[in-house]
C-alpha cells in the first residue's frame, strides 16, 4: 500500500512539474508557437500572449520602463486583435475570448490611472482598441444565422 502511495505521489509530482513547466513559456516561445499553430489553438495561444504581455506592462510601468511598457501594450492589442480573428474563422470560443479582452481592458484602465498624463494616451488607445475588439466579437456571437 505504502509503494503504491508512493508512486502515485511520484507521479502527482512529475505531472505538475511538467505542466509548470509547460506553463512558464516566454513571450517569444508562444509567439513562435502562435506562427504555427493550428487555426484551432490559435486563439487560446494569442489570449495568452496578450496576458502575458499585460503582466509585463504592468510591471515595466511600475519600474519606470516606460517605453518597454509600451511595446508590451502594442502586443497585447496586436494579439487580442490575432485572438479575434482566430475566433471568428473557427466559430469557436467566441465568448472566451470576449471575456478574456474584457478583462484586459480593465486591467488597462486600471494600469492608466497609475501613470501620469503623458504616458496615459498610447493606454487610453490600446484601450480603444480592445473595445473595438470585443464588439467585434459581440456582433458575431449575436449575429443571426440567416444573414
């Protein structure tokens, strides 16, 4: 009983280091993987781009890295924007994806309030441009099929 404990717990444990590991990907490892990927998983892979770069954002603004923030703004609405016209190929996770953006563009609101004027505009358009996002995605989760 004590062996077979064991081994379940052994194998509890490798499960979770290789999904930690799985999950600690670099920006640049899930772009490369965005390229060729499968129209399916496309948009899981650029949502998660897209939070990525919003951490980052978030934390480059706080340590005063002002124009990597930047960068990593431009990226998550270049791969919310990738996101959204994954799902709107494939039909599917429509509504994921919507509220995946909803919530980044919070987050966006929230990161802005934060900063002082000057460095408040290129958020205010990433901003923009989530919404813009979402009411895409809204429109064809609520667009009549006959049409």
């Amino acid at each position: 009983m004590r062996r077979l404990a064991f081994f379940m717990l052994l194998v509890v444990l490798a499960l979770a280091s290789s999904y930690g590991a799985a999950k600690d990907e670099t920006v640049d490892e899930l772009k490369a993987r965005f390229e060729s990927a499968h129209p399916d998983d496309r948009p899981e892979l650029a949502i998660r781009i897209a939070q990525y770069q919003l951490r980052n954002a978030d934390k480059l603004y706080n340590d005063g890295k002002v124009d990597q923030a930047r960068a990593a703004v431009d990226d998550i609405v270049t791969y919310s924007e990738k996101a959204r016209d994954a799902v709107t190929q494939t039909k599917k996770h429509l509504k994921h994806v919507e509220i995946d953006v909803r919530k980044m563009a919070e987050k966006l609101r929230d990161i802005k309030r934060t900063l002082v004027f000057e460095d408040q505009p290129p958020v205010e358009q990433a901003i923009r441009r989530l919404e813009d996002v979402r009411t895409t995605l809204l429109k064809e989760m609520f667009a009549k099929e006959g049409r």
